[in-house]
C-alpha cells in the first residue's frame, strides 16, 4: 500500500473489504460442505485483516490530520 494514500482512497478501499465481507458471509450461509466452509472462512480471515489494517492506517492519518 502507498504511504501517500489519502482519506479518501482509504474509505474506498475500506467500502470495498467491507462489502466483500458482507458478501463472503452470504455466501457461506448458502454453503454446505466442510471444504467451502473452509475455504470462506479462509477467505473472510484474510479481508478482515486487511480491513483492521486499512482501519489502522486510516485512524493514524486522521489522528496526524487532527494535530496540524
């Protein structure tokens, strides 16, 4: 990821993961079988991690952007 990304392409990509999210989970209750299970919650772990670390990133910006 840039350093230099801005708020604003943050609160995209955070929108993104989110909606993804939301999709995985549709999609598993649909599932039947250990190895989809497996696969989404596979699937699910890695976006959440990549959402907490988007949100990280976009609270120290705003934590920077609060004390100028």
């Amino acid at each position: 990821m840039n350093d230099n990304e801005t708020l604003s392409e943050l609160e995209i990509r955070i929108a993104l993961i989110r909606e993804n999210l939301n999709d995985l989970v549709e999609q598993a209750a649909a599932y039947s079988g250990a190895a989809d299970e497996e696969l989404t919650a596979d699937r699910i772990a890695d976006l959440q991690a990549k959402l907490d670390e988007l949100l990280k990133k976009r609270d120290t910006l705003l934590s920077r952007s609060g004390q100028a």
